[in-house]
C-alpha cells in the first residue's frame, strides 16, 4: 500500500510530528511531502489520485478540507494526524488527539464512507457559514500572529469584535424544492454535529445520512446572539429556540440584497449566492 504524507510545516509542533511519524510507518512505502502556500495540498492531493492508496494529512482542518477538494470522489483513502488550532473533523470522528495515536489508527488503515457538503463547487467535511462567522473567519486569517498566540481563544475573541461591526443583511433561503424562501440574517450548514469547540450548531447532524442540516439564525439583537452561544453549547437546545429554524435537506440556495461573506470548514469562498448540496457517500476517511 502506497502511502503519501501532506504535512503543514507551519502548524504545531511539526518537527517532531514528522519525526514521530516517520518512525511508525518506517517499514512501509511512505513518501512525505511539504505545504509551501495556501491551497497546495489541494494540489498535492490531486496529484496523489491514481499514484497512492491513502493520503494522510498532519495539520488542522484547513489542510484537512484542501486535501478532501483534492480527492473527493475517488478511492484514495484519507488519513487524519490533527495538527491544528481545533481539529473538530477529527474530534468529530474520534481521532485520537495524540498525533502518535492518531498514526497507529491510520495505519491500521480501518476505514469508513462519509458523505461532504459542496458550496460553490468547494467540498467541506465540517461546515459552511454564510454572514457572521465568514466575517470572522476572515479577520482570524488576517490576524495570523494573534492566532498563533491565542489559538482556540481567537476565534471567540473575534467572534465578538466582528459582530459588534457587522451590519447584516437579509437572506433569502431556498431548501430543495420549496417555492418560496425561508430568511434569516445568519445561516450554518453543517454536515458534523461539531461547530467549533464544544459548540453543536447542528446539534443532529450526520456525516453518512445523505443530508446537510441548516440552521438558521432569526435575530442579530445582542440579546438574542447571546441565547445562541449559551443553547450551542447544550445538545439541541438551540434548534428549540424561537428565533431559530432548523431543516435537514439536500439542496439550500441562499441570495442577499448586499453581499455577504461564505465559508466552507472556516476557509471564504466568496460572496452571495450561494448553492448548497449534500454529496452522500463521497469520501473514505480512516477513523
């Protein structure tokens, strides 16, 4: 079994996740290779489809989710050493934390077909955020320094800055096949329970059902943003909520009278509109 290593040099403690690494599988055919900039492990995963068995990527969900746009689709096999800042793909999917643990699972090479969301035509494996949480996502990746320094803590730190700027406009929400929109000013599509943390915005969520959950956020009052983080934090208090409308579907389309920011697994991908599907059964994850 032909094995390659996408590994970002720039996430955690690298050298001696390599080194690690490179002991448990010295008595297989391991090739390893660097990310250099954004979006190369995409293209190294891409080039791995016909040449490698399993790809395994040591890094945080970033590189996870450039990976999986690389080979979804096909019968390469995806391996998870986390590495990041959260890691909620594989907390998610039980990956052990210990990146020593996390090899021994892969090597072990037990794997498992789950299903990706696809907006815009980019794969996720987690989520996609359309509004407020793209904003932010924005301004952590401008802030790269601070996130090295805070880690988990920066994504709430920027949370709160962001919505205290943040003008939101009005969505227009189409799920599958209905005539007639649903709206809301915040909108998380979520294929995995795991937000972020031990925050659960699809709290019902599944990776192997053949559908996305959409929850959709009602009010942008501080009050109402404040009974959102404290009902995420409890398993499915949120979609309880009033003010908050949840569907499980396979196809959502979402337009805005100005534009506003999308992300998929936390990486933007643009502005509105925004189309987004369920693709069942689209990749093969060793876990």
């Amino acid at each position: 079994m032909k094995r390659l290593l996408i590994i970002n040099p720039r996430a955690g403690k690298y050298k001696k996740i390599r080194e690690d690494i490179e002991k448990i599988f010295s008595k297989t055919d391991l090739t390893i290779k660097e990310t250099k900039k954004k979006l190369h492990a995409r293209e190294l995963a891409k080039k791995a489809v016909g040449k490698y068995d399993v790809v395994i990527v040591a890094g945080g969900d970033g590189t996870i989710n450039e990976v999986i746009n690389g080979i979804a689709g096909t019968k390469v096999k995806v391996g998870i050493i986390p590495n990041g800042t959260e890691n909620v793909i594989a907390q998610e999917l039980g990956i052990p934390k210990d990146h020593k643990k996390a090899a021994k699972v892969v090597l072990k090479g037990k794997t498992k077909t789950y299903d990706l969301g696809k907006a815009n035509g980019r794969y996720f494996m987690m989520m996609t955020g359309i509004g407020l949480d793209a904003k932010a996502a924005k301004n952590v990746d401008n802030r790269p320094v601070l996130k090295k320094m805070l880690g988990r803590g920066m994504y709430h730190v920027t949370a709160i800055q962001t919505y205290l700027t943040d003008k939101p406009s009005k969505l227009k929400i189409w799920l599958d096949d209905q005539i007639l929109p649903r709206w809301g000013y915040y909108a998380i599509v979520g294929n995995i329970k795991l937000y972020g943390g031990n925050l659960k915005l699809t709290p019902i969520a599944r990776p192997d059902d053949g559908y996305l959950d959409i929850c959709i956020f009602k009010n942008k009052d501080i009050f109402s943003m404040m009974k959102y983080f404290v009902g995420a934090t409890y398993k499915k208090k949120i979609i309880e909520m009033p003010s908050i409308e949840y569907f499980r579907v396979k196809k959502i389309k979402i337009e805005s009278e100005k534009k506003v920011l999308a992300h998929t697994d936390a990486e933007i991908i643009g502005t509105t509109p925004v189309e987004i599907e369920a693709i069942p059964k689209s990749i093969k994850i060793i876990s």
